[in-house]
C-alpha cells in the first residue's frame, strides 16, 4: 500500500516488547528502546565532539533512529537466544535483510529504495557513529535491567544483563565518551541512595515533631 | 536450581504475548494458548473416539499441554516471519530443541530427563494424536483472528491469519473431528449474527411502549 | 449457539483473574492456572509412576484441564470468601453444578453432554487422579504467594495463602510425588538466594577492575 | 490494625473490576462505579427536589458512596449469575453481611461500629433515597453496556445488560426524575450520531477543496 | 449533546491517571480518587459531628464528589508543577473555571446550571466542609504516596509527596477528625509490620515440624 | 543526582500518555512519539532533500528527538485545553522554559548546559527544520486519530482532532514534502480497504469450495 504502510507500521514499535517471557515491572516497546538510544547517542556524541572528535551528525541520528527497525518483521527475539547463540543471532540478521528488502521493495517508492536499504541496515560498524550506536544501545539496556533491580525484581537474569551490558560497554572504554559514562554517569548511578521503609517513621516523627502547636 | 526452576519457569510463559508487533484488542499468553489448545484437542479426540479410532489419550493430553513449552527460550516468533520462511523455522526449531536439552541438563533430575526430553520434542507427526494437535493448535489461532475481526480490528493480518489457519485445517478434512469441526463449529461461527448499533434503539422502544403506564 | 460458544468460551476464561481485589504485581488468569496445574498434575503423576503407582492418565489430564472451566459462570470468589465460608463454597459448588448442566443442554448436542457433564464436575476425590489435582492446585497458588512474596508485595494475605496453601499439601504428605515436592522443590523455593542491590556496586567494581586497561 | 486498615482497603475497590470473564473494551472498578453511581445520583436528587420532593441528601450519598463496599469481602459475582440466581444473590447479602460484621469488629473502634453498621447495608429499600440509589446504579450500568456495544463489542451480553438495565430502571417510572432521564438523557444517547468512516474522507476532501491553493 | 454528555463523561475520569510520569505500582484514576476521598470526608465529618460540630452533610458530600471534575477539561497537571508554581496553579484555576462554565452553557439545560456552577466550584474553602475536604484529599495524597512506598518504589518522588501530604494535614492539627487521624490511624499506618522474607522459611519450617507424621 | 538523573528521566517519558482522559483503544506515549515524529522528520527531509532543498540535519534531528522533553515537567496538557486556549498554552511555555532552565542547573554540568538549553527549546520556528518539525508532529498526531477512528472510536473528538492536524498540515502546503505527503501518503491512507465481516463468509466458503475433497 505505499509509503502510507510504512506510516503506519511505526506504531506497530510500540507494540513490541522487549524481552519478552521475564516478569517485569516496567515494559518498555521498541519504539520507546529507539527514542532512548537516540538521546543517549545524542550525547555520547556531544562529548565527543567537544573533544575534537568528528561527528557525523547526520549518520549519527539516522542510525540510531532506524536500527531496529527491521525488529518489526522479525520482533524482538528473546535475551537468553540472543546471548547463548551467535549463529542464530547472525541468521536472523540475514533473514531481517532480506524481509527489509522484500518491504522496501513492496512498500517504498523507487525514489527512496536506496536511501532507505542503507538506513535499515544494521549501522553498528567500526566508525565512530558505529560505535556510538553500539554503546548506546548497550547503555540503554543497562538501564532498562537496572531499573527492574532498583525495584526489586527477583529474576536473576537482569543481574547477567547488567553485567553483560556493561562488560560491551567497557569493551569501547577507549572512546572519550565511554570513559566519560563510566567516571559521572555509572557512579552517580552506583552511589544513588537506596530508600528504605523506616525513613516514612522518621518523616512522620519530624513533621510532628516540628509542630508548635504540640 | 532444578525442578523448583522448571515449576517456575511455567509463569514466564504468561508472559509471553502470541502475534508481538500487531495491535490486537485482545492479547493472548502462550499459557493460554496451551490450555485452550488442550481443551480443543480433548474434543477433537472425542470425536474421533466416538468414531471408533483408537485414542491414546495420555500422548494426546502430553503433546497439547508441552507443545509450545520450549518457546521459553526463544519468544514467540512473528507470525510473518513464521509464515514466510519455513527454512528459518526449521533452523529454529533446532535451536529450540538444543536449548530445551540444555534446560533438561541443567535443571532436570538425571531419572526424569529422558521423560521430559520426550515431551518437550514437537509432536506434530503423522500419528493421530500427532494430526489432533495440530489442528487444535490452528483451531485456536483461527479463533484469536476471528476475535479480533469480530471486534473490528482494521489490520488486514487477521484476514490473512484466519485464511492461513482455515487452509491448513482443511487439509485434515479426512479426519472424522475435522469434518465435524467443518461441518457444525464453523458453520455455527460463520452464522453468528452480527450485532448493530440499530439493536439499541429497537430494544430502546420495544422496552418503553411494553410498559403498561405509557 | 452449541458448540462454538464452548469454543469461544475458553477465551472467556483468559479474563476472569484470580484473588480479585487485592494488589498484585502479577496478574494471573484462570485460563493460565488451568494450563499450570495441568503440567504439575503432569509431573506429580510421572513421579507417582515411577514409583510404581497405577496412573489413569486420561484422567489425570481431564479433571486437570477442566477443573476450573464452571468458574466461568460465577467468576472466581474472592479468597477471603473461600476461606472463611466453607459453607457458601459448598452451596457455590451446587449453583456452578446447576448452571454448567443448563449450559450444557443449551450448546451441548445430546451425543456429548454426559462425557462433558462428567469433565466439568469437580474432580477432587479420594481416588489417586483427585488427589494429584487437589496438590497440585495448592502448588499453583502456592507459587503464585511465593511469586508476589518475592516480588516484595506487602500485602499479607498472601503469607496467609501461602501457609493454607502448604498446610493443604501437606495433608497429602503419604504420596510420594508430595513427599518429593516437599523434599526437593519446596527446599530450592526455600534456599533461593535473595537478590539485594549491593550486587549491582559489586558487579560493576568487579567489570571496571577486570578490565586490563585500567 | 484498626481504621488505617478500612482507609488502605478503598485502594482494593480499585482494584476489583465489574463483570469479570467477558470481552470488554473498557474494565470498570468498583472504586469508580462508586462514584459514578454518587454523581448519577446527585442529578436525580436534585431533580426531585426541584420537584418539590423533600430528599434527605445525607442519607441519599450516604447510600450511593458506601452501596457495594461491601463487594471488597465477596468480589463483584459475575453478571450471569446475579441474573439467572435471585436465591444465590440473596444468600451472598447474607454473607455479605456477616463479613462486613466480623470487618467492623475487628477494625472499628467501637464507637463508630454503629454507623458503619448502617453505612455498609445494602440501601435499596423502598424510601426516596432507596430508590434513587437502585436506579442510579442501573443508570451506570446501562451506561457501561452502552459504552460497549457503541465500541462495536460482539458479545450479546451486553445488549442483554442493557435490556435488563433498562427495564428495571423503567420500573421507577412514576419517579420524576426517572421520568426526566427517559425523556431527555436517553433520547440523546439514542439520537448520538453514529461515526463512519466515510467521515473521513469527507473532512479531508472538505479540508483540501477549501484551501485557497489549489 | 446535553446532560447525556455529562453522563458519559464520567467515564472519562476513569481514563485521567494521577501523577502521570513517574513510575508507580499501582495506577490511581481521578475517579477512583474522587470515591476515596468522599468516603474520606465522610469519616472526617463523623467524628466532627460526633464530637459536637455542625456538619453540612450535603454540602460536604457534594464538594468530596465533584472536587475534581473540573479536571476534566485540564487533565491532571503533574505533580512537581502543582507544587513548584503556585502562580500557575492559580491560573490553571481560571482556565478550568472558564472550560467548567462553556461546558455548563453548552450541555447543561438553564435550569440545572447554577446548581452545577456551584458544584464545578474549587470548595477548599475555611469552612468546615471546605477543610474537611482539604484534608481529605491529602490523606488520599498520603495513602497514594505510601502505597507506593510500601511496595518498594525507588523514585523519591514519593517521599516528597509524602512529606508535603502530611505536612498539609498537620497544619489543619486544630480539627478534633485531624488529631484523631494523626493520634490512631497514622500511627497504626507507622506501626504496619514490614514483611520480609525470612517470614517464608519460618511458616515453611514450622508447618513442615508441626506435622505429626514427621 | 546529575546526568544519571537525566538519562534516567527518558524512561519517565514512556509513562507520559498523550491525550489523557478520552477512550482509546491504543495508547501512544510522548517516548514512542518522539520516535515517530523523528521518523517522520526525516522523511519530510529526505524529499526535501531530494528536491534541492539545504537540510540542516543535525538541526533537524536534533529539534524531533528534543521537542516534548521538557513535557517531563508539566505531563501532556489535554488536547481540548491545547485547542481551546492559545493564551494557556503560551503561559505554559514559560513555565516548560523555567523548569527545564531549573533542572539544567540542579542536573547538568555546566559545560552541557548551553548546548542541552537550546536543544530542550520549542524547535518550531520558521526555518525548515522548524517547519519539518512542525509538520512531523502533526503527521503522528494525524495517525493517532486516524487509527482511532479505523478501529472504531465512537468518541468524536478524534474526528476534530484529525481534521484540525490535516488543517494545520495543509497550511504548509508549499513545502514539496507536504505536497508529496498529501498527493501519495494521504492518498493511499483514504483509499485504504475498509474491512467488513462478510469478508469472513467469503474467505471462508472460498476456501471450502477449493478442496478438492469436497
């Protein structure tokens, strides 16, 4: 049906879920996943770029809009899959690739085929936008198990994705930007002060107390 | 952590949502879809008891209640990716099965290993329980098209899912619960009457010139 | 409408949530507990089997499946009201008799009423078959408790479940499938190691001082 | 624990929802009922009293908010079961007033057991207040199953509910304010144009002929 | 459309959730809130009344009723804006005002609407029912903000809310209903026994050793 | 707490929903729209683009992912609010400005801040990135309601909606991209299928009919 297809399967992203099959508190689709990443590349980016890095911006952006794109056709395969199989993970790349070009060719004027193939492709390379993309979308998912065991999920696998997150993220610790997450963002993180019940007592206690009338 | 993982782990597949990626009025869990699959199978097999063929009906119950238990380690797959490459879905099942035996290595008891392997195993084969199955199981799926489509989902997928569903289940027509199925269920389906926004203002009228005070 | 309201039916059941009106970080539904107690009733038998026990499979299976399908009429009674009335659970018990047998006759063709007359009756006997469903009924609520119990629920209620619950399996302690509950998953339940957020600073000192370039 | 329990469990009614096992667009708690119906019955009230109708307004809220608190102990009884069950319904008040018994003398001081005693009755009787609560709490449920069928539900249920919501708001016809609602509010909810999709088209012919451009 | 449209509009207020934006366990509609706080208010006017005072019974259950209808038109503003910007909230009172009378002119027919001006109306005011009505509004506040707090939220939002509920309530100590509040309930509410999950092995231990065939 | 404050807060934005309080069979958060409206941005640009027009990337990129941040702090006002008061939604702005220039100061260091303050600034001005801006987010808001209105919304506020962004839309209309949007996308969208269940008959004795069997 055209490019109104296209349109319209974008909200089809905030129909999916990530890491499906794991109780969580919080969902989080992935459409939301793309805006994240996108504001988190945005500033990886920007330290980047005050440390006289050259950044593409445009290739940036676009990669981090559209790199997950293609989950649409495919959705979101499970974390334990994606983690305990790298060959399946890179069939299912390819069979992404082809189902992208089935649509493309489908879908989207011949005008904007081209344009589009490139931006739907996996941009996760060795260039810096590459490599702003990987973490990203690595940082992103660091928040998203730290989030769940901030609020007490029991499921032990939001510790591994923790962990897994961010041993790749330290793997790129040689880019300003990373180092710069790991020395403010990660600590203001780890020292964040845990909220624990008897704190409403002692609220409770002062407000009282501080009363005149009493 | 053994078998207190595997009691667990029964949870997880209620949230495991079937179709991820379509918007859909109703969601179903793959736990769900197990019990419904089970019940509709316990029927089919009636039939065909009835009907003089020899049910063993412990392998019938075991394959409806475990056939999608080994989604756990891979999601629910989307149904176009399902329907537009069957290679893809063979490779995947081959991962299902090496993960599920993992699973069992890890979690199982040696004695009962051997038990569960079995049933873990797609029993989608040419034997009568094997046939019951997988009509059971595109039987539901017809049933979750036939909802959405009743409650005015737009998406053209359902069309497509129900066509898929019908198709395949035709092809079982030689059997004596298929033919019932074919004969009284869907037909019954396919008369349901369509209900109207008219019908209120009938009941409306009929409900206030039957009172006697008017 | 016969029997594709039946079929229709079940999906009724995927909304019909249990312990309505208490706060629950997980929902489950009465479809999903039918398909749990099913495959727990399924591992009780295989151990009642193997230790030489004579199971009526299809028996087991069928008072499993169907054993909460007459809630569908009523709705699932508030826990509180199960507890503290055994009497009004007894009278429940005649109206779900009353109305299944109506329902039955409304959509049921003759030829399948009394095979379903005799599925939907309550199967909680003294007979080996209705023992496996009692505990294993009790195992699915109990694991529902321990679920919201680890989630950190503060509602009590659910420690109150949880011991009926486990008195109630307890009851059954001279089958061995109970026996081996008891002793080998109540005991992994028991032992499983609680997550605390210390973990997270732990796991994070441990990547960055791992890593060589520090 | 006293009356901080009676203030934690309103949080509850919220989280019970009105007929439960049906397909609905839209769930409704209890909570929110509650203050639908109160609302409902405010117009009511003000429309006898500006008939001359001496409305005691303590009472009359009284009644409307504290009407199915008592639902907090039994659960909301599916709708069918209210229907078909006059004699079940009739017992379950008894129980219900047994338990809202036990509730008030284990968390109410005794002074308040009294009133709250009073509150926690069922208030249909046959006093102006009475039956504007038992209309009020039709209005609402009319207004639910409305809201249903004009989102295209497919279950006939709900045509039923509105029958049966109807006609028994009928049965008050000689009040002057049911009088007014039949003549006024229901004519609108009647009269409501119905939305199609060829609106659409139109608007956008409509938007794109008048703009001075073309 | 008229009064039918007010009728159904309280619907709506199922659909307004408080404090959009930050995560909770446990969302609250306007609706709901609005039921809580007139069952609140009543129990605050109980013991005015039973203590000497003068309550306006009518006066004090239309004000809890209504108190947020106006939010309707505005949505509900969140949180850190209502208690940052004062002046805002002012104006926000205006626009609402204005929305409230184009919705009375426009649906209401002449003679309802002084009456429902009136009602529409902020009722916070010096009175007692307008106190009444301030307190219980932030006891709900208070309730909402331990809810989650309870349930292990981690946003320290809810601390703050906490803490600026009760310090609002304190600050209306001189009503005999307020001092019963913060002497008896809030101090049951301190005193609630934290669960933790130790509890679990306990009950587990005890019932296991409690049974005599041990 | 800093920047780990900030990137934290972008989750906060899946739990903003766009136009609270009015029924809709879908809910779209400001995080899944950001997302969208930068995809959509970016087509508008790339015909642009195509067309000999100079597209600051960045700019536009920038201004899409950025735009509804600072709702963050004041939660999406109602639509009706939006159309029905420009002078609100100007004093509004201010506010947004002065609570987004506040956590800049409490949350960032000093050397992002400048960068972060225009970034977090109303992007739709003049310019062409202003103008894609400007149009992008009226082509998702277009989508919502048209998906509304396609899944059968009895609620006409949809209808207003949809033809105030199309009105908002076509005042752009010497842009080539909207010229394309309107001549192709909009085009394809009103000739899109409507689908009726009479479709289902005929699927279904298609398929019957086909069987060779028969």
């Amino acid at each position: 049906m055209g490019l109104h297809k296209y349109f319209q399967s974008l909200s089809d992203l905030e129909g999916i879920y990530r890491c499906p099959g794991v109780f969580k508190y919080q969902e989080h689709s992935v459409a939301s996943h793309s805006f994240k990443v996108a504001t988190i590349a945005q500033f990886l980016a920007t330290v980047e770029a005050r440390n006289g890095k050259d950044v593409d911006w445009k290739t940036m952006y676009e990669r981090a809009i559209n790199h997950d794109y293609s989950e649409l056709f495919t959705g979101d395969i499970k974390t334990p899959v994606k983690y305990a199989l790298p060959k399946l993970r890179e069939l299912f790349s390819q069979v992404e690739g082809s189902m992208t070009k089935e649509f493309l060719d489908k879908e989207f004027p011949l005008e904007f085929r081209k344009t589009y193939e490139e931006r739907f492709k996996e941009g996760k390379d060795g260039s810096l936008e590459g490599k702003i993309l990987s973490v990203a979308d690595k940082i992103d998912l660091l928040y998203e198990a730290y989030g769940e065991i901030q609020k007490g999920n029991p499921e032990s696998l939001f510790f591994q994705i923790y962990r897994e997150a961010l041993a790749s993220i330290i793997k790129f610790r040689d880019m300003v930007s990373v180092q710069y997450f790991i020395d403010v963002i990660l600590k203001e993180m780890i020292d964040e002060e845990t909220i624990s019940q008897t704190k409403i007592k002692e609220i409770t206690k002062q407000l009282l107390e501080a009363d005149p009338a009493r």
